[in-house]
C-alpha cells in the first residue's frame, strides 16, 4: 500500500522562452521543477542559466512546462527516461553512456 506521498512526483521540461529550445526533461516533487536556487549538481551552468532568465524579468513559469502529474517515484523517472529518449540531447541533462550510473540515455542512443 502507498501512501499519497508516494503519488507527488512529475516530470517537467525547462524550455528556453527566448528560443523555444528545450533545454532540460527532470522528475521532481514540490517545487523543484521552479526552484532557481536550488543546487543542480555537476550542472551549474543550469542553475546560471535560470539566474541569467530571471535578472532578465522572466519568471520559472515562463520556462516550466509540467507533463506529467501524481507519479510514484518509480513512474517519474520511467516517463522522463522516455521523454529523453524521444527528445534526444538537450543543453543541461546528463547524456554520459549507459555505464555512468545518473545517465538517462543508454549508449546505443
């Protein structure tokens, strides 16, 4: 049996509202997929990305666009490894091969 904080995670898109290019697919929970301060890791330039849009007047709504609600855990990431895979490359996801454990696309793609 799961509890309803089981079902709180989504997948998200960061997409560049100046160009229109989607630049990152991630799951999440709460306010992550908004969260500008939020320390992205080894992708720094991600989170300098976000900063930059905002000393622009953009706000995360400008650039979040929510695709899918109420995931498990599980369910998130199975959507965001699919929706990487039919988007391909983009600016600040992992791309590293099959072998790097926080990759999302296996070495064959």
């Amino acid at each position: 049996m799961t509890s309803e904080e089981d079902w709180t995670y989504y997948v998200y898109g960061h997409v560049d509202p100046e160009t229109g290019e989607l630049v990152y697919i991630g799951k999440g929970k709460h306010g992550r997929a908004w969260d500008v301060t939020r320390a992205r890791g080894q992708h720094k330039e991600h989170q300098e990305w976000m900063i930059a849009l905002t000393k622009k007047g953009y706000i995360p709504s400008d650039w979040v666009v929510i695709y899918d609600t109420g995931l498990t855990e599980k369910a998130a990431f199975e959507v965001e490894t699919k929706r990487l895979h039919s988007n391909g490359t983009t600016r600040f996801n992992r791309q590293g091969g099959e072998r790097n454990h926080r990759a999302k696309l296996t070495d064959e793609q």
